[in-house]
C-alpha cells in the first residue's frame, strides 16, 4: 500500500503535469502489469522505464529525450528532486510488481481521467442547458 504522503505527491504535484495520453499510458501499464514500466532506476533499455520515464516520453517538452526523460520531467515540469520524491522513493522501494502499489496508483489515475472527463464536458452541458432555456 502507498502512503498518505505518497498518493499526496501523485496527485499534488505530478498529476497537474501530466498528459492526457501521459495518464493513458500510465492507466494502460499498470492495468497490464507491463515489463515496460519498472521500478528501481528511470530507464534499462528503451521502452523500458519508470512511471516518471513514461509520462516525460508522453510529455511535449520531454518526449525527445531518451534515458534522462523522467529526471528532467520531474525537475523541469512537476518541480520536483527526483531523490527525494516520495512517489520515486515508493515505487522504487516496493516495485512495480507490487499488486497494491498499482492498484494504489491505477486508482489516483482512473479518478484524474475522470476528472479531466467531466471537466471537458462541464461547458457542453451549461451551453445544452442554454440552448434550451
């Protein structure tokens, strides 16, 4: 299980950066129990990497770069040090294989997608709601 303080950092400070495919990719690993995503450094061999590594690759100002995609998202777009991140230290310390980290993680994601959902939708319904007034 994460902690408090971890899922805190998820939703705080890395999801506001992340990506609408970012979040898809992240949602589409974990579901998987992928290979692709591990735990324990930020790459091995492309297109293997960590959580941060795969939402840099889907990020506009990071998806050129290769084997230092996450530590410069993290850096560069979620303000963050990647040696003291809770959720690097977490993921890193309980793994990706580690059913109630992802399920944990799966969960935050699933509930920001469907935040970003109905934040899209919100206008579509008020103008609805207008138009037949």
């Amino acid at each position: 299980m994460l902690s408090q303080e971890c899922l805190q950092e998820f939703r705080a400070a890395w999801l506001p950066h992340v990506t609408d495919a970012g979040v898809d990719r992240l949602i589409e690993l974990l579901e998987k129990g992928s290979p692709l995503l591990i735990s324990g450094s930020f790459s091995r061999a492309l297109p293997m990497g960590c959580l941060a590594t795969h939402i840099a690759w889907h990020h506009p100002r990071t998806s050129h770069l290769t084997q230092d995609a996450g530590i410069a998202w993290l850096h560069g777009q979620a303000g963050l040090n990647p040696a003291t991140s809770t959720v690097i230290r977490e993921w890193d310390g309980k793994g990706a294989q580690d059913w109630e980290v992802r399920a944990a993680l799966l969960g935050a994601l699933r509930d920001e997608q469907t935040r970003r959902e109905q934040r899209l939708l919100a206008p579509r319904a008020e103008y609805a709601a207008l138009s037949t007034q």
